[in-house]
C-alpha cells in the first residue's frame, strides 16, 4: 500500500441553495453537517461546496466541467428545486442533469444523484415526470441514487412540526436541526459514493 491509498477522497457537492446553506451558519450547512458526519463515521472524505444558491439544472450543467477538476473523486449532483418552483419542463430538466451525468462519466468520476419530491400544484403529469428523472437517469448511467433531498423531513409524520421546528421561515430551507436529519437520511449513500472511489 503505498500512501496514495491513504489519500482522503475529495468529493463535489453540486446543487443549489440546499447544498449551499442558504440562511445558515457557515458550520451548519449541508457540506459541513455532512463532513462533520463523515469525520465521526471514520471516512476518510473532503467535501468542496459547489452549491450555488438560486442554481437550477441549467446552471449545473454550465459548471459541472469546471467543478470537476484534477483532484475531484467524486460527485453529489443534488439540483432540480429551481427547475421545479419556476415551473421549468421536466424534459428539459431532465437534458441538463443528462448533459451533467455524462460530463461527470466521462470523467471517469462517480456520482451520488439526489432526487426531489415535486409539489402537486403542477399537476400530476408534471408531477410524475419531474420525479420519474431522477430514479431513470441513475439507472442509465448507473450511478448512486438518493430518492428525495429532503427525504429525512419528509419522512417525519406531523408535517406542521416538521416545518415549525426543523425549517427557516421560508418554509423552503432547512435549519441547522433540519439539516441534521437530511445528513443522517443521506449519509450512507456518501459513504457508498467513497467505496465507488476507493
């Protein structure tokens, strides 16, 4: 084993304001939160935020290039809740996060695709396209795939609560508490992201 093998993995986080920790202390974002966590788990990870606020698929696929450089082993590509509050066609959506997943293959990079729930104000098909994407890109390019960012709140029963104690007052971004709960949800997925490197 020579020490490249000891070499911590360095992982892009791309994504939005979700990614970026929006409304947050800057040791209480999402790429912090989930460093910290990995730190405690034993993984021998760095994370570099790459998370943008306002950022929508378009917006990831004009810098994913860029984002991954050299030094980059892996990539989180956690993008589509822009696309979605500005009512953005899902197909095309869908061919920026394929432009993305196929910048990061031929990187010879792996990647961890977090999806997201779609509101039901759009109706249904919108509904069912924009969350159809997600789990059919992972399949195509075979990456890693987490259903819903915020799949640790929604889990929780009492949606209300949910809001009242584990989002900002946007109701749209989590607190420091919320973002807890997404990292312990997503967490393990990271750590499958690592040993896809390693």
């Amino acid at each position: 084993m020579g020490a490249a093998a000891a070499e911590p993995v360095t992982i892009a986080a791309l994504g939005d304001s979700l990614t970026q920790g929006y409304g947050l202390a800057a040791d209480q974002g999402f790429v912090p939160q989930l460093q910290a966590w990995l730190d405690g788990q034993g993984v021998e990870a760095v994370l570099i935020n790459a998370g943008v606020s306002g950022d929508t698929t378009a917006g990831g696929l004009s810098r994913v290039a860029w984002t991954l450089t050299a030094d980059v082993d892996a990539l989180i590509v956690a993008l589509g809740g822009n696309d979605m509050l500005r009512g953005v066609d899902p197909a095309v959506s869908r061919a920026n996060l394929d432009g993305i997943l196929a910048v990061a293959g031929e990187a010879g990079v792996p990647v961890l695709l977090v999806g997201m729930d779609a509101p039901p104000n759009y109706g249904p098909a919108y509904e069912a396209a924009f969350e159809a994407m997600y789990p059919e890109l992972a399949e195509i390019y075979g990456t890693l795939f987490h259903a819903n960012f915020l799949g640790g709140l929604a889990a929780l029963e009492n949606r209300a609560a949910t809001l009242e104690r584990y989002m900002q007052p946007d109701r749209i971004h989590p607190n420091a508490d919320g973002v807890t709960l997404i990292v312990e949800d997503i967490g393990p997925n990271v750590i499958q992201l690592v040993g896809r490197v390693k």
